[in-house]
C-alpha cells in the first residue's frame, strides 16, 4: 500500500510526517505501507534545515531529501493521500478531480497544521508536537485501509 503526504513545498511539514510515520509504523510492527511525501509547488528544494534539526532531536533517522511535485504519477500511484491542510485537498481535486483518497488531516485529527516556513525553529519543534499527537490516529487509519485493500483483493482474486 502506498501512502503520500501533501503539504506545499514539500521541506517542511510533509516530509516532517513522513519519517514520523515511516519510524511509528515500524515501532508498531506495522508492514507493508510505503509512505512518501510530496508539494504542491513544483520546485526542488532541500528538506528545510528546522526540519532536519527537529528530526534529528528526536532521534529520527532521515538521509539527504529534496522536494517534489505531487504529479498525476504520484497521486494516482498512492492508495492514500494525507493533506496538511483542507486547501491541500481543494488544490489536489482541482488538479487530479475529486478523489476518496485524498484525506485532510483535519478529518481524521481534527486539525490543519500551518506552515512554519520562513519562521524559528520552536515553530517547527511545535509543528512536530501536532503530528506527534496524530501519529497514533494517522497509524491506526492506514493499517485499516490496508487490511481493507487485502480483502478487496482477495476477494477479486476468488472472483477470477
């Protein structure tokens, strides 16, 4: 299963998520669900070095990254597609069409999370203290849409 993560530029917030929740599905044993990230800008920029140090102080283990466009490849490749914001999701569907997969944060969390670029770092290690209160919700919807899609898959394959 393939997850994204969607946020503008794609150096601060969604490649934030991503590694966050690369490393919470491993804690959990959790396998199989690929997650990536993306923006909504097209632009090839490094990760933003508050991102790096936030993960780093926490232990998160990140290797050189550089932003990339949400394109029609990846958007159709992903079974699900996190937004950070409601305007996300709005710019996906205007983009690509209305789409099932693509799912605000706030709809699963209960809240947007604004973008900490151009500001300090303890705007980003409280950006990291949003997604770290979600990680748990965000894990727990991806292993049921994956057990989901195995049965559906399942279920194709008894039907051929």
């Amino acid at each position: 299963m393939k997850a994204l993560i969607v946020c503008t530029g794609n150096t601060c917030r969604s490649p934030m998520l991503m590694y966050m929740l690369r490393r919470r599905l491993s804690q959990k044993g959790i396998s199989g669900i690929d997650v990536d990230s993306a923006g909504t800008m097209d632009h090839f920029k490094p990760l933003s070095p508050y991102t790096d140090a936030v993960l780093t102080a926490h232990g998160i283990v990140h290797g050189r990254y550089f932003s990339k466009f949400c394109d029609r490849e990846l958007f159709e490749g992903a079974d699900v597609i996190f937004t950070v914001t409601e305007e996300h999701a709005a710019q996906l569907a205007s983009l690509y069409g209305k789409n099932k997969k693509i799912v605000p944060l706030k709809r699963i969390a209960g809240q947007d999370v604004a973008d900490p670029y151009g500001r300090g770092q303890q705007v980003y290690d409280e950006v990291y203290a949003q997604f770290d209160g979600m990680l748990d919700k965000l894990t727990e919807y991806l292993a049921r849409k994956q057990k989901c899609l195995q049965q559906k898959s399942a279920a194709d394959l008894k039907k051929s």
